[in-house]
C-alpha cells in the first residue's frame, strides 16, 4: 500500500484532514466549517471544544474516505491558524472559555500602550510589532477578567496553548502539553535568538510561566495518539503554524524564495535562511522552522483579511450563494468602475499596522453593481499583497523574479491575473494548491521516514499555471495608486 500521512489542517473557519501518499499524492479529504462567534464589533471567537470535534470527525472520515487504517498510518502532521489562543483546565480538559481568534482587536489599546513603552525592545526579541493579532496579550486579557483564573494558572491548574497545542493535549489524552517553534515565535512570548520563553517578556504582559507549553521543533516524534480515538495509536510528528507549513510545502526550502496563501487572510514569507533579519518596513521576523537543531528564519507580511471579504460578500451581503461565484460575476465587468474596497475588518496588517483602521469602499456611484463590488473585493487581495512584496523587497534586498501561491483563492484565475499584472512578475501556481497541509504532512514524514530528505520533497513540486504580466506598467501602478489613496481613509477610523 506504500507510506501514508495524515495531515490535520486547523483552520480559522473549517478543520480539515488529509491522507497524503509517499509521492505527495492527496489521497482523501474531509472538512467541516465551525461556527464563528462576534460577541462585539472587533472581538472574534471559537468554541475550542467544538474545534476539536470537528477535527476529530474530520481525521477519521479522511481515514475512512481513504481505506488506509490507522495502523497503516506513518504519522500525523498538524498544522493551524496561529495566534488564536486557548486557556484550559489540566484536570477536566475543558476550557475555561471561548477561544480569542487571532483577528480579534479587543486587546488593541493595551498593545497601543505596550508598543510606546517597550515596542523596540520586543522588537528585537522577538521580531514581532506590537500588536493585538500576537497570542501574548489575548492570555493577558483572559488572565485579566477573573482573579480566580490568575490564581490558578500561577498555581499551574491552568494550560494556555495555541491551536496545535490544544490538539495535541486532546489527541494523546492529555499527556502532551506542547508546541513547535512557529507557533511559540507568534506569542510575543518566546525570544527567537535565544529560542526560549523570555522572563522579561512574561512580566510585561503579566503571564505566569505555569501555563506555558514546552517548545519543540517543527519535525520529530513528541507522542502517539489515544488508541481509542482512530483504532491504533499514530505518532505526532509534525508541527507548523499554517504560513510555515506552506512555506514548506511549496518547497520554499532556500533563501530568498517566496510563497504567498490567500486564505482567510493573506500571508507571503520569504526565507532568509539562518539569518535573522529585523524589518525596517514594518514586516514580521519570525521563524521559518527549525528541524533537528537546524532553525531557518523568515520575513512575513501579514494581510488579515483577503478569503474573509470574499466571505462576507457571501454571508453578510448576499451578493454570492457561494464563494465560487466570486469570480464569474467580477469578471462580468471589465474593471472596478473606480470601486475600491480596503477590508480592514480586523484593522490594517503589513505594512500599516493600524489596529484602528476599518473597512471602507470609496468610489461608488450610481452605476456601480454588485460585480464593481466584487471585483473591488478580489482586486483587495492583491494590492494588499503587492504592498507586502514592495516591502519585503525592501528588508531583504531581493528583488523576487516569480512568487508562488497556494490556499483557496489562488483557484482564482481572474485573481492571479491581476496579480501577476500589478506585481509585474509571474505568479506561479503549484498542481496540489493544498500547501499548507501537505507541509504538515512533509513535516511528519521527515521524522518519520515517509521522505528521507527536503531534496526528494522538492522534486514532488509542480506548477498547475503561470500567469504572466499582461497589463502596461503605467497602468498598473495608476490602479496601485488609487488603491493607497483608499487605503488612508480607512485608517484610524474608530479613534476619537
């Protein structure tokens, strides 16, 4: 039958599951949306109970879907939406509230405050910016609320992880209370030259060390399943925030390659190798993965909301049934009609960073239709990408000749169109565009024996489509310009 991963994609609005073959093959597929909690404007939750069932239901219908028994399979890969946190208890498994989702702003003012005081310094520690996306200061706010909690996560009663160190705790029965790198470096905890949770960091944003997870690297062993769970014990041997994996999985294995996701929001990194490089233009150093005691770094430019506009065009307005349709109807117009729509729903990512920005279309007129809209709202992914290339270039002195791209709006042909043409460099798709898990699945199979070396990974790469500049130049950076106009009225829109 040959070698199987199975491959959990925790994502921000669906758990999936993958069984992937020895040749990189997708073998079997089983995804479950969950529901999305908005308490108040700016604040996002999750069930994390309800995020474990879905993806418990969906590992074992892809290992049923795939006739591979779970005795067969040689390890299982996690990957996550990062920074989303979760508080819980050691004794019960339960947790002791709602997930924080890592679009979440209640935390902005403090992070306002916190940036002012010591921004340089975790900076430099962290190569984080100060802000409420991090997984830091959302523990502080749960810690805040109840003087109970504090006590007992300072006695060590309580457990604070990511997304992946919740599954893990779930999967193997609550004997594994860890992390990887990647998802430690995204806390605004964890110092990523001393690879270790910082002291100072910690009494900064008041957070007990109790509650913390131990850190591993991103492939090897940390323990096996509950037997009960899929019939046979499987080894977790894989573990990678989803950008990391992604980065893996389009085998962006050496410095200065890129990969850009549009997912529910849009996420490009650049590998810098074993150099650590601090941005100058508002990016994110953080860490790429570290395997065996190697740690490889990379920039990233994080977008917060691209699929999730999409989203909204479909649940909020109504102007699709499904997101599929997103692009029919906007190529129905042959331009914007000068309609642009800057998503800042969770405020401004890179390279803004402007926890106070909010959503804001400018342009519309009488003649404007729900196709302007939405080819307004696919046109957003792109030129917010393009500020993330143009800064990215500029930290790392590279000047990218083609960026590959993964996550489910890169089916969008219309969407990769435009954005090879306001790039200005080809835009490369791969034939399997499910990156991030199959990076997950590499990750595991590494430790496990499934691929011996990132040489034999990297000739399973292929590429689906190439889309080539088509439009003027001059009449690329015009529709970039008005873009960065919209972009200042929707900054600093809820400040008094």
């Amino acid at each position: 039958m040959g070698k199987h991963i199975l491959a959990l994609d925790q994502g921000t609005t669906s758990s999936r599951a993958m069984v992937v073959d020895e040749t990189g093959a997708i073998v079997a597929v089983d995804q479950k949306e969950f529901e999305q909690i908005f308490p108040q404007p700016g604040w996002v939750e999750h069930n994390a109970e309800e995020i474990w069932r879905t993806q418990l239901e969906v590992a074992r219908g892809a290992l049923e879907k795939s006739g591979v028994a779970a005795a067969d399979i040689s390890g299982i890969g996690i990957t996550n939406q990062r920074e989303t946190t979760v508080l819980w208890d050691r004794e019960t498994g339960k947790p002791v509230g709602n997930a924080i989702v890592w679009q979440d702003r209640r935390t902005s003012e403090f992070c306002t405050k916190l940036k002012k005081s010591h921004g340089d310094v975790i900076q430099q520690k962290t190569g984080l910016i100060v802000d409420a996306y991090f997984s830091g200061s959302k523990l502080r706010w749960m810690l805040e609320q109840d003087a109970d909690l504090r006590a007992r996560a300072e006695a060590g009663e309580l457990a604070f992880g990511t997304i992946d160190s919740w599954l893990v705790w779930n999967l193997t029965g609550g004997k594994r209370h860890i992390t990887d790198v990647t998802n430690a470096c995204r806390t605004m905890l964890f110092n990523t030259e001393t690879m270790a949770w910082d002291d100072e960091l910690l009494d900064w944003l008041d957070v007990p060390r109790a509650v913390l997870p131990e850190t591993h690297a991103s492939s090897e062993i940390y323990g096996e399943t509950e037997s009960d769970l899929f019939g046979a014990s499987i080894p977790i041997a894989g573990i990678a925030g989803d950008q990391h994996a992604a980065l893996f999985g389009q085998a962006c294995h050496s410095a200065g390659m890129a990969k850009n996701t549009y997912g529910t929001g849009c996420f490009m990194l650049i590998n810098t190798g074993s150099e650590r490089k601090l941005s100058h233009n508002n990016l994110l150093s953080t860490l790429a993965w570290q395997i065996g005691d190697e740690v490889e770094y990379a920039l990233e430019g994080s977008v917060f909301i691209a699929g999730a506009a999409i989203q909204w065009l479909r649940d909020q307005l109504g102007i699709i049934k499904t997101s599929a349709e997103v692009e029919e109807l906007a190529a129905s117009v042959e331009d914007n009609g000068g309609v642009y729509f800057v998503p800042a729903f969770a405020g401004l990512g890179a390279p803004h960073w402007d926890q106070y920005a909010r959503g804001t279309m400018v342009g519309l007129t009488r003649g404007s239709s729900k196709a302007h809209i939405a080819r307004a709202t696919l046109e957003s992914l792109a030129y917010q990408t393009a500020e993330v290339l143009r800064a990215m270039e500029a930290d790392s002195g590279i000047v990218m000749t083609e960026l590959r791209v993964d996550g489910g709006a890169s089916m969008n042909s219309l969407l990769m169109q435009f954005q090879s043409d306001l790039l200005g460099v080809p835009v490369v798709r791969p034939k399997n565009a499910e990156t991030t898990a199959l990076g997950a699945a590499y990750l595991a199979g590494l430790a496990t024996g499934v691929w011996a070396s990132r040489e034999e990974i990297a000739e399973q790469w292929s590429v689906d489509a190439r889309f080539e500049p088509a439009m003027e130049r001059d009449k690329a950076d015009a529709y970039f310009a008005e873009w960065q106009r919209a972009v200042e009225h929707a900054k600093g829109w809820v400040v008094n």
